[in-house]
C-alpha cells in the first residue's frame, strides 16, 4: 500500500504537465503490473547507457511492449 502510494506521487510528478484524466489513466496502467513497467525502464536504461538517446531509446522498447502494454490500458 505504502509502496503503491509513493509509486502514484512520483508518476504525478513526472505527468505534471499532462491533463488529469491522462495522468490517473497512467498510474493505473502501471499500478497494474509495475513490474512490467520496472523491466521497461531498466531497458531503455540499458540503451540509453549504450550510447542511444533517451527519445530512440524509449521508442525502440515501446515497440517491444506495445502488444503487453495495450493489453494493461484495454482492461478496466
């Protein structure tokens, strides 16, 4: 619970400039699986490490969780 709560005030951080429907629409998707969502940034971590930009990066493993990450929005 403790984890989850400090898990939404950092995602409203990083949302701030996102309306508020987006922002909770957001923090739902990755409140569901937020291991998912752990294995995603560790990943784009890696390729950004590895020279690539942030933007490229970030693109590139979308791509690779697009399938997975559609299904998390689809449920409700």
């Amino acid at each position: 619970m403790f984890k989850e709560l400090l898990m939404r005030k950092l995602l409203q951080s990083k949302l701030g400039s996102l309306p508020k429907e987006e922002q909770d629409k957001i923090i739902k998707v990755v409140t569901k699986n937020p291991e998912l969502f752990q294995e995603i940034a560790m990943k784009i971590k890696t390729k950004m490490d590895s020279g690539m930009d942030q933007m490229k990066a970030t693109m590139s493993v979308m791509e690779e969780y697009k399938d997975q990450v559609q299904k998390l929005m689809a449920e409700d």
